[in-house]
C-alpha cells in the first residue's frame, strides 16, 4: 500500500511539473522506461500509468523486444499512451509504435528518423548540454535527462543535482524529463523546474 501511495504521489508531481512548464498539455508527465533487470515485466506498472503517459520499450534481445511489444502494445492503446521503442526504428515501424527512443550514442541517427518519419514522436537520451542542443537541433520531440541523482542504474556516478539541472534546463530548447535515482522523494527537490515531467524504472514498478 505504501508503494502505491509513492506512485501515486510520483504521478501527481510529474503532473504538475507539466502543468508549470511551457510544454503543459502538449507532451505526456510522466515517463515509463522498462528495463531488463529492473523491470521485466512491465505490463502491471503500464497498467498503473495515468492515462496518456509515455511508455518507452527497452531490451537487449531483438526477440524479447520483440515480445515486448506484444504484449505491452494493447494496453498502451487501451490506455491512450504513447508507445516508443527504444533504438530498435524497424521494429518500431513493423508494429505500428507511436515513436522511437534513441540513446546518445546514436547521435547520428536522430535527425535520418527525424526525417523519415515526421509523424514519430522521437525522444532522445541526454547527459550534457551538447547532447541537448542536438535533440534541438534534429527536432527531436523531447530529450530525457540524466542521471539527475544517483540512481541504481549506474552505481557510483553522481547525479546532477537540481543547481546543475536547473542550469541545463534553462539552456533547453524542447521538452526535458528527469530520468536518474527520480521517485516521489527526489522528485520534490525538483519541483518549481521547468521540466516537462519526469521519468522512472523502479519508482514506477508494482
């Protein structure tokens, strides 16, 4: 019961981080990430989601991907949100997902599916401010940032801390969620930022 009220609370101020940014209404709040060991099966937390959040599919098997999106596919769509499939494009294409979720490294790939598909709702994985002006630059459709705490992802790196986000952010061009050590309790410490929302494995899973 705790845990649900934590997600609940996490929701509530993703919500209004949105509702203050200048991307209010036009882009989900809050952002779901899978993940292989965090979260493997994801399909209860999809579930939770307030209606019309950001889901976003990862996995390092093409197959499990594959069966990812499966089975998470009708219940985004039961639940109007936005499905991406993390930098896997013709997969993305074959079974008709909302977008694509690129990470840093595929840098060059951002503006070709920027290109290519103009109806994609193409989110990209930033760590600086270079990184940000290239999602600008390819508009891209947001940019999800991180580590902004120390999170179990990466052990031992340090986050950005809300000083340093809040430096990046007024430096930003498009939407930016914090992604990085974020649950009900961090998320606090960045309220009154103008991110347009934020984003989570385990603060999000049941």
């Amino acid at each position: 019961m705790a845990e649900l009220r934590e997600r609940a609370k996490l929701a509530r101020l993703a919500a209004q981080l949105n509702a203050q940014s200048r991307y209010a209404g036009r882009v989900p709040a809050l952002v779901l990430l899978t993940d292989d060991v965090r979260l493997p099966a994801p399909a209860t937390a999809i579930r939770a989601l307030p209606r019309g959040s950001l889901v976003i599919l990862r996995a390092q098997d093409r197959a499990r991907r594959e069966q990812l999106v499966q089975l998470c596919t009708p219940i985004c769509r039961a639940r109007f949100h936005l499905l991406l499939v993390a930098d896997d494009p013709e997969l993305a294409s074959r079974c008709g997902a909302d977008g694509l979720h690129l990470p840093e490294a595929r840098a060059d790939a951002l503006l070709k599916w920027r290109v290519r598909r103009p109806d994609w709702f193409i989110s990209y994985a930033a760590h600086d401010l270079r990184a940000l002006h290239h999602a600008a630059a390819c508009d891209a459709d947001a940019a999800l940032l991180s580590p902004v705490f120390a999170t179990k992802s990466h052990p031992g790196t340090h986050g950005l801390g809300p000083f340093r986000l809040a430096a990046l952010l007024r430096a930003a061009t498009l939407p930016v969620y914090g992604l990085g050590g974020i649950d009900a309790q961090s998320c606090l410490r960045v309220r009154g930022l103008p991110l347009a929302g934020a984003a989570a494995i385990g603060a999000l899973a049941p």
